[in-house]
C-alpha cells in the first residue's frame, strides 16, 4: 500500500476567539495532529473552515486518502455543497475520522442518518477509555486503556447506528459511560470516530490518542483506487439460459 | 403490546400514467397491502404523493406506529421538509419499511448515509428469496425461500450500510444475488428494506410477501412509547466523589 | 405467540456452604427469579445441579422455550452430555439466559467459541447498568440507567465474539466498564449474557433487574417451533434449465 | 508489520485414495496455495494430519501467524486436544482461514459454537462469488464477482453466527445462495471462512481464488505479539476516591 494521503481538516476558530484555547494549541489544534502524523511517515496537509471552499476543493479532496474533521461552534457554517462532496469522496472509498465534537457536524450525521446527540458536561474529569477490541488494527500497540486526568465528559445514548466494529469505551469520573472508538463503513469508505479532544485540555499532544488517530488513518486508508460508480447500473440479461 | 398502527405510504402515480401498472393494481399498490394487514388485525391507514404534505401530517405521524413506504419515478417530488418530520419520527421510536424501488428514496437515503445504489435489470426473471435467519421474527411462518416467477432484478452490490440483521438474500436466474431483507436501527426506530415489488408484477397479491410485510410491522413497531430527547442534554456532575 | 415456558436453572450449592449467601437468598437464587416470572405470567420451573441430569432431561428441555443459567464453583461438574444437549436446543430455537457468572460456564464457552474470560473484583462497589440501545425490547420500561449499591466488579476486556446487539455497558464506581447486556443469535436461538448477580447481593431482589429478565424471556422465546434439521442435507439439482 | 508467517494445514487424504483428486492435484491441494502464497513473499510452512501431532505442535504454532485449514473425509480423526492448542492460538490472536468443506471441521465449530451445517449437491455447475463489501480488504484487486465454470454447491441456511463482516455471496446455477466469504473475530484473532475449493476441481488453480486467500491471509495476520491473558484475572481496587 503507498504512503496514506491525509488531509487534517479543523474549524479553527476557538483559538482565535478563546484565550483559553490559544493558550493550549497556539497554532490550532490541528498543528499537533498533522505534526505527529508527519512525523510517522505519513503525507499530509491541513485545511481549515474559512479556507475557500473550506480547503476542501475536488483537487484536494482528490488526493486525500483520509480526512480527520474537528469542528464545534461553526458547524451550520459548513456549506452544504462541501458536506456533500465529502460524502461523496467517502463512499468512493476516502477514509474519514471524526473527532470528539464533530460527532454533531453536517457530515457525520449526514452519513450516520441520526441525529449525533449524547450526554455532556465540562467538569475537568478524569476519562479512562478502555481498550474493548484489542486486536483490532486501531488499539495496537495501546496497553488495557489510556487514561486522561482531565476531560469533557461524553455520555450516553449516544445516538449513532450501532457501529460495525466497537474498539473503546470511555469511563468518566462523574458516572457514565461512552462508546469512544466506533467503526462504520458507507460504500467503500471507512469512518472512525474518536470522542477524546475538548479544545480547552492538551489531549491532542498525548502520545497515546495522536497514536490512535495514527493507527485510524492507517486502518481508514483505501486498499484500491478505483470508486464504485455513483449512478444505478442497467445491467443486460446475462443469458445463462441460451 | 397495543395493535401496531400502520400507515401504508404509496407514491400512487403508475398506476394513473401506465395501463400495465393499473391492470395489475387497479387500486394502487398500496391498497392489497393495506387490506391484508387489516385482515391480520392492525390498525391500518394510508396516504399518498399527492394529498396535502403527501398525507403525512404531523398529526398523522404521531399515530403512526410503522410507516411502510414505496416510490419510484417521483422520489424527488417528496418535500424535504417531510422527510425531515418522518426522520425525525423513526428516531423517536416509529417504525419504517421500505419496499422495493423506496431504495432510492430520500427517507431511506437519509437515514442509511449511502446512495442506495444497485444493479437492475427488468427480464421478468425468476426470483428466489431465501432465508438466511431461520429464527427471526421477520422469518415467521416461512419455508427455506419464497419464490416469485417474474420480477425485476436487483442486483449486488447494493451500496447500503452493513445490515444489523440480514433476513433474506434473493437468487435470480440471471445470475445476481442481492440482500433483499436487512434490518436497521435508527435512533429508537427500527428500519427493515424488503426488495420484492416491482410495479409490473402482481408481487403484493403474493400470500408470502404480504406475511414478511406483516411480520416486519408486529417487529418495527415500537416497544415503548416515550421519545429519546432530540436535543443535546448537558448534565450536571454527579457528585460520587462528595 | 403462546405464553413463553421457561426453566430457571441454578447452580444451587453457595446458598448450602455460604452463610453469607444464605442469608441473601435462603430458598436458592433461582427462586426470586422463578417466582417474578410466574408473577408476569409466564411458565415457570426451575432445575438445579444436584438434580438427576442436572434436572435438564430431553423432555424437560423439549417443553423449555428459554433457559437461564446461574452456575459459578461447580461449572466443571456440569456433565459434558447435558450441555451439548442444551447446545442442541439452542441451535433448534431454545433461548438462553446467561447471567452473572455464568460468563464461564461450559455451556456459555460452548456456544461462544472463546474462553469467557474478564477482569473481576469482590469490593462491594456501585454499578451503573446503562441503556446503550434504548428502543431494544429488552430495554423496555427501564430509565437511562440502573444503579446497583453494591455489587462484585467485572471488567474488560470481556473475551467473547462481537454480540450481535449491545443493549447495556456497565460503569463501575472503581474505574471499569463492562458490555454488561449481550445478545447474540446461535442457529434459530437466541442467547443473552446478563452480568449483574453476585451471590452476597441481593440484586435478583431489584425490581429492574427482574424486569430485564423478563424482557430478555420475552425476546428469547422462539417464534415458531419447527427446528432447522441438525444434519446435513443433500439437494437434488433442480434443473431450473430443463 | 513483519512478513505474516503462514501455515497451510491439509488433510491430505483424497488424494491418497481418489485417482479424480489426485489427477487434479498430484502434490496435494495444499501446494498450490503454499506455492502462491510463497510468490506473494510471505512466509509459508506446510502441515498435514498424518504428520505427528498433525503437524501442528506448540512451536510449530507459536511462529505461526495465519493457519489456512481444508479438511473433508476425516475432520473426525483430528486429535482433539490439538484442536484446543489451535483454539488458544487464535484467541491469542492467530488468524485462522477455513476453507470450503472445514467448515465442518471440529475447530470451525469450536469456534464458532454452531453446528456448521449447510446444504450441498455435487452437480458441476456454475458459480458467481460476488463481491458484497467491495471496500474490504479481502476484496481489494477483484472486479465485481469471480466466476467458477464447475463447483460443488453449498446453499442456505449455512448455520453460523453472523458474520461481523460478510464479504462474498454465492450464486449457484442450481438455484441457490450462499455467505462464502464470512469474517469473525475470537478473541484477539481472526477467523475468515471461504467457500470454494472441491477437491475434484482446480479452484485452487484460479488466480482470483489465490488472491483472496492471499488477502485474508494479509487480514488476518496480527498487528501486535503480546497476547492476552488465557486465565481470570482479580484486580485490586483502584482507589480513585483516595
């Protein structure tokens, strides 16, 4: 398989807007992503909402094997036509991984066809997401769980179709649970979602999340080029019969 | 459990354009399959493309427990905002069927993420459903398959997400397989596609078919009657620690 | 659907070398469970260890639509013969209801093709049993969650297949989770692994967790009673080209 | 990942009594799919069940990282504490590829915890495997279906537990369908089963077959070495209220 192509897409707007934020990823939350990505061989690139056409044109999306997509407070900014062409590129085969608050994007909803709600709560809480599928190609290399001291809780219901492959669950401090690592796949493309990552805590510099998302572009990657046709096929009367 | 109320969904244009379609169903489509599943005992209505809001009022969404559901060559006259209230409704809880050709409708689509694509071919060929899961509900009452002499051909692959449950795979002469009973959750809301009933052919007249489609409203139909909230719930800590 | 008749099978030897258990359950675990049952209207008989054939004899097995199963210090004197005889009736549409620490008995090992095995520990600790697939019939009439004050910790990674539906996790006060609620289809039966049920708590006392019992009763009951044929069958070629 | 080491176990036995097999395969049906597999660059062993302890001894599978299994006449003569040493193996996270007539044998139903059992006709008729995921991994570099001119059939109801992922469907000439290219995960390993391959046809000859053995076995290789723990494990309480 050639080198995976990923494109880190990213809101990128509490930085610009919350000290809070800055503070922690001063670059943006997606510098720290692409960068350990980078790091591990892969080829990739960033694209951000107010990019025109979001940095997601058909050339880029073209050579983009898979798409990892974080976004919170301007989701219903993300123009319909791009969130269209996105899903077209998924079932096409593109990879896509989906990160903590994105779970309510236009994209994950449009291909889950549920509504994305759950449970939350900001209260700076411990988050232990434990490994349930441990030899699935997502959790290698991960010990019985990763542990994080302080997080947004996520609980359910979580409202998604039961996904194809389970490979976390989240425990949190305050009482609930949450399915944190879910696989989907929507004609030949993979989704992934992955709930760690609130804006205002420095998960996305831990070497164990950045290495799930690592191992997830790995598993999300195409195994072939060529796209299933997107239209209906009238297909001849093959005539075993003559 | 109460009787399951039923509203038989059609879009009803064939039959007044095409003299073949009305020979076979000189009272819509819909209406052999409304009577039989009034004779088993449901509480059955209809409604149609064309009446107000295509008959699908609020009102009577809410006393709907399964919507069965068949379109074709009008899939885009259905309005959008009503495929957001039938959404809406499968996942508090409403149960949906869709019938042949509906795999291309906008509900299907919306609540599946993919382009229900699939090969097709109209040879008035020998179709064979089997069943893959002897002991599901859907199955009820059936033999090894259900054959239907003449129908039109689906084909694989049928760009649908992985069924939760997959109840039947069909057989045709020509030489194609095709996943021709998958069941679905929603949200609450159960969803089952049955491929069989191609406008030409007398298939809702067939005793079989007519037992899926109410074997599939005794199962679609929901257990409890209370809504999951729509919108996000933010919860307050639960002080465990205290 | 007939009333569902179900056999309540219990280990039945803590309660005669445990004060501790006795006094929780002085006329056997099984009997809080039988007796709710009868209450909601089923058919009811309990089977214990001790007895001849372990009291599960090919006729009594012949009138069982769905099994439970507590067993826990003496799953090794479980007789190899009666459990491929309870195999057997499974695979012919017999439910089966595992509970508790039934996780390692044979009969669970058997149908499940892994070993069983999970983390445990015994510091009367709090669970929360949640609903993760609320629309599900065994989740009916149930609330988000159920807690339990005190119960013995199981935790994962719980080593069984994939379940077919996930209907509850398990949160635990120290730090784990578990797929706590698993339903899986083996031949025409269906299996249901439930976790909670340490024999020093009195949880067959709760009424929620009576009711989820019931349900699983409910939703494990065969639909139809013809079995699948057990051996294999050699078809004649139909010649649907002559 | 290092270069996933193979073992290609074979019961070998009809080519020592039967001149129709042993015409069409004079070394045994094993050495084509060795000798392919070997091309593709993995590493490639060979194991029969006449050798002592059916070649399959502890160090024997401790370098294995993928067993392929084909066994038909004599799945009874199979030691059974060898088909335990196997069954621990891959829940440690071996891959496991069963092929045609193994689904019959002792560690398929071990495995899987059903009977197995299928319908079959030997009528050399026409087979279309089609490709149903066609994003999976198994599927990559094949078009939409692989046609076989003379195979055995195998027909529904195959009993088996679904499949986490269903790859391939059968079509038969004769009339019937069929799952045959099913995955599963036990444990930490992976199970593949795949229907083709009678032992009086040269389906081991057919590059498309080859190529999806070699697929699976590229899948089923682990992504990491340290197994997980085979027996119970008590934990301490972790004191988080501390």
């Amino acid at each position: 398989m050639a080198t995976p192509r990923v494109t880190v897409w990213h809101e990128y707007r509490h930085e610009k807007t919350h000290k809070e934020v800055s503070d922690v990823y001063p670059e943006g939350m997606h510098t720290p992503i692409a960068k350990y990505l980078r790091e591990q061989g892969l080829d990739v690139k960033t694209a951000t909402l107010d990019e025109p056409e979001h940095g997601l044109t058909e050339a880029v999306l073209a050579e983009t094997d898979v798409l990892t997509w974080w976004g919170h407070m301007a989701h219903h900014e993300v123009q319909d036509e791009i969130v269209e062409r996105v899903q077209k590129r998924v079932l096409d085969g593109m990879g896509l991984i989906v990160l903590h608050s994105g779970h309510y994007s236009k994209i994950f909803r449009k291909l889950m066809g549920t509504s994305g709600n759950l449970k939350w709560r900001e209260a700076n809480e411990k988050e232990r997401i434990w490994v349930i599928d441990s030899g699935h190609p997502i959790a290698e290399g991960l010990g019985e769980y990763i542990e994080l001291p302080h997080e947004e809780m996520y609980g359910e219901r979580f409202d998604i179709p039961t996904p194809d492959e389970l490979v976390f669950v989240s425990w949190f401090e305050g009482g609930e649970v949450f399915r944190s690592g879910c696989c989907w796949t929507r004609g030949r493309g993979k989704v992934f979602y992955f709930r760690p990552g609130h804006e205002t805590f420095p998960t996305y510099f831990n070497p164990e999340v950045l290495k799930v998302i690592y191992n997830a572009a790995r598993w999300a990657a195409p195994h072939a080029i060529e796209p299933i046709p997107i239209v209906n096929a009238k297909v001849p009367l093959e005539t075993i019969r003559s």
